[in-house]
C-alpha cells in the first residue's frame, strides 16, 4: 500500500538509495524541480514555493522519490580508509520522480500520473533515472496502478529511455489552458 511506503529503500550495491521525501525535504525538492525548470527553458520561478511544497509533500496522494548520492563516497579516495570509516555519510538529493495518484474516469480506477523524472546532469547516465522508475514502478505494482505521463515530442532520448522500459508511446498532444486564457475565453 502506498500509504505505507517505507522511508528508504535499499538499492543494489553501489547504488544510490532512493526514498520517499518527506515535508523536511521540501526546499531540496523545490532547488530540483526549479533545476529541472531551467533546463527546459521554463522560468524557475514558476516552480512553486516551499510552503506549496511543503504541503504537497504532506499529501497522501503525492509521491515524490528522491536518489541521493553520498559525498563522502567521493571523498574515499582523499582519504584513507580510517578516516573515511569514521566520518559521517553526507548524504543529498541528486534525483526525483514525482507522481499523483488520482482517479482515472475512463479506466474506473486509480492510476498514477508521473509528473517529472530528473536527475541532476552531473550524474546522469549512471542508472539514477532506471532506479527511480524502478522503485516508483514497485509502489504501482503493489497496488496494480497504471503509470502514466507526458513527454515532450522533441525529447527524443526521454522516449528511448522510457521504451526500453516497456512504457508504450502514444502521440497524443497536451492542451494548457491558463486563468488568464480562460478569463479572455470567458469574456469574449
């Protein structure tokens, strides 16, 4: 159940972990999120703010993994084993996948919408993103969920990845349709 979804997961050997974020993790999660927002030329400001993440986190209904990376891993080589035996693991979000459950009118269920896949491009093309799906395809599987989600068309390396993970792709656009169009809409 995904209510119960346990705090960490343990990832194969040399893995980074991946775990539920919490409320306490809000402003890491908005930082990633307003990266991801760069990186696709959207204003970094229209990612949200840390109360709204801080809600959003407190909801059952949203799920966001993170996968961290452990600095002092890097830091192993500078020193020698003593040392590193002894220092404390400092751990940071290097990744996220978030997702909504909602019901789904046509299917008569739940499913789950995937809203954003990121890793940090300073350790991407290391497995992150598989785990993060992974461990996210784990939650939906335990309670038979379908995932869903969006891709930009132009995106071509996201659609590879995705189809080597069995996603099927169906061209379908999104519609956006703003307050403020709305309101213009409404007026007319």
């Amino acid at each position: 159940m995904m209510a119960g979804v346990p705090a960490r997961s343990t990832p194969p050997s040399g893995a980074a972990p991946v775990r539920r974020a919490t409320v306490a993790d809000a402003d890491v999660v908005l930082a990633m999120v307003r990266a991801l927002a760069a990186e696709n030329g959207d204003d970094p400001r229209d990612a949200g703010t840390l109360a709204a993440w801080t809600a959003a986190l407190a909801r059952p209904d949203v799920i966001v993994l993170v996968a961290e990376h452990d600095a002092t891993e890097h830091d192993a080589a500078e020193h020698d084993a003593t040392e590193h035996d002894a220092a404390e693991h400092d751990r940071r979000a290097v990744g996220y996948v978030s997702a909504v459950r909602k019901f789904h009118l046509w299917r008569g269920e739940d499913v789950l919408a995937l809203d954003d896949l990121y890793v940090a491009e300073e350790h991407r093309d290391a497995g992150l993103g598989r785990l993060l799906m992974a461990e996210l395809a784990r939650l939906a599987t335990d309670e038979d969920l379908v995932v869903r989600w969006e891709i930009r068309e132009d995106n071509v390396a996201a659609q590879r990845f995705y189809q080597r993970l069995g996603a099927r792709l169906r061209p379908k656009s999104v519609a956006f349709w703003s307050p403020e169009a709305q309101r213009r809409f409404l007026a007319e």
